[in-house]
C-alpha cells in the first residue's frame, strides 16, 4: 500500500479509534524502511499519482511476529490485574 492507503487503512480496521496524522505516518515509514523492516518502490496510485508503495521485507515479517507474541503476553497480563480490580 501506499502511505495515505495505509492510515486509511489503520483508521478503518480501528474503526476510528487510531488516527495516524501524515506527520507522524511518514516519518514512521521512513524509519521502518531504514530499519529494514519494510521496503518501498514508486508507483502510480489508483488515481494514477506517483506515490512510494511499502511492503514488510522477510526481517519485518520476522519481527512483526515477536512484537506480536509480546504484544499479546503484556496484554493478556495487563486483562489479568484489570480482572482482579473487578
């Protein structure tokens, strides 16, 4: 996806509950890219605009998978002591 394709993206799937300003999306996307966690290519857009497209590389799929498993360890410690306070 390009960048504004992948906010959109972000928006919905939240159902609005993540908004991802361009000034900090960017930004982000660049320092993925520079991490190696992602790779870009120019393109044109639906509306036949230039815009860069990103993918995740093989180390971001990688890593994508260990922050996921972190993820859900911290979230489901974090709905224990919530539970606890019920």
């Amino acid at each position: 996806m390009h960048g504004w394709a992948i906010g959109e993206r972000i928006r919905q799937v939240s159902r609005d509950a993540v908004l991802v300003p361009q000034g900090s999306l960017y930004p982000a996307l660049h320092r993925l890219e520079r991490r190696g966690w992602i790779v870009a290519e120019w393109g044109a857009s639906e509306s036949n605009r230039k815009a860069k497209f990103y993918e995740l590389s093989a180390a971001g799929k990688k890593h994508l998978a260990h922050e996921s498993k972190a993820w859900s360890k911290i979230s489901a410690a974090i709905t224990l002591v919530m539970d606890m306070t019920a």
